[in-house]
C-alpha cells in the first residue's frame, strides 16, 4: 500500500512508520519536514499535497494541536484553534483526500485519552477529541467507495512523558511503538468507524 503519514516528524509517528514502513511505501507529511508539505490547518495546503502525491491507498493523522489552560481562563478562541487544528483539520483531510484515496482505501485520525478521562485544563483537548470519535463513527456510514474510517485514542504516551506528567498524574502512560500497533490494525484491518483505544 501507499500511505500518507500526516505528522510523522512527531513522537506517534515516527513510532508508526517504523511499524509499517517495511511493508509499505510510507509517505511522510508535515508543515516543515517530511517527502510533501501538508498543514492540516490550511485546507489549500491539504489540496496541494494531494495534488502532488496523486492516488494513495490509506491516510494517517497523527497530528493535531489543541489549546491547554484551565476552564476560568479559556475564552471562545481558544476552543475555536482546538476546533479548527486537531478536529477540523482531521476533517478536512477526508473531505479533501476521499477523492484522492483508493477504492476500499482507509483514513485513521487521531484523539486522544481525555474523550473520556478529562484532566484539569484539558476542556478544549476533551470536547475535540470526543468530536473525532463521533465524526469517525458517522461518517463510516456514507464513506465513498468501499472506503473505511477509524480513529485510534491512546493514552498518554510514554515518550512525552516528560513534558505531560504533571498534567497526567495517575495516568498509565503507553509506548509509542503500542500506539503504532493499532494504526496499523485500521490500516491493514477490516474494520470501520471504529475508535481503537489504547490504555
């Protein structure tokens, strides 16, 4: 298969091309690194690297930027850049790519442990994350072409650990190289609308 990794400079995916690029050809994407320039918060961004890389079997996003704060300083812009990075961003690059993607091709988006285990300070991250899943699920029902959508949530991950742990504490954190595992179960699965949660 080809298949575009969105985010792949960063911990999950780099952890996810290892996984898979022995048995396909992975394409890698970024804002500033990568084979193909892809900026999931510009949608003519998006439409360019699909223009440029022509037809691919399967999409990842391991990619997505939420605002951190607690719930007494955060004001509707903040939701706003959440809404429009890690969820709308995700959007876009199935509204955009499904015309680029393979018959029986497949997306896997991105959420996150807080769609159903909140942190203090992480309203904007919960709320998004929980809109992924739902759009996932919804959207599995009308995708074109035999394609199938899932999204994989996982904990928070071990490598980032320390950057996060004061924000996480109590929480059991998960290697990236799991995390990959079940990226490469929707990739190379059969399932659709499916969340693979890995805690």
């Amino acid at each position: 298969m080809r298949i575009l990794l969105v985010g792949a400079s960063g911990t999950i995916g780099r952890a996810v091309e290892a996984e898979l690029e022995g048995r396909h050809e992975v394409v890698s994407a970024g804002r500033h690194s990568g084979d193909v320039r892809l900026d999931i918060y510009d949608s003519e961004s998006i439409r360019a690297a699909f223009g440029e890389l022509g037809p691919i079997d399967a999409v990842i996003s391991a990619t997505g930027a939420v605002q951190f704060a607690p719930f007494a300083e955060m004001q509707a812009a903040d939701y706003e850049m959440s809404l429009r990075n890690k969820l709308m961003g995700q959007v876009n690059l199935v509204l955009i790519g499904r015309e680029h993607v393979r018959p029986a091709g497949s997306f896997t988006l991105t959420s996150g442990v807080l769609d159903e285990d909140p942190i203090l300070g992480g309203t904007a991250a919960s709320m998004v994350n929980g809109g992924i899943n739902a759009f996932v699920l919804a959207a599995s029902i009308e995708m074109p072409a035999g394609q199938r959508i899932n999204a994989v949530s996982p904990g928070v991950i071990e490598e980032a650990m320390d950057h996060y742990a004061p924000y996480f504490r109590g929480f059991e954190s998960v290697p990236a190289r799991r995390a990959a595992l079940a990226y490469a179960k929707s990739v190379e699965g059969g399932r659709t609308g499916h969340v693979f949660r890995v805690r």
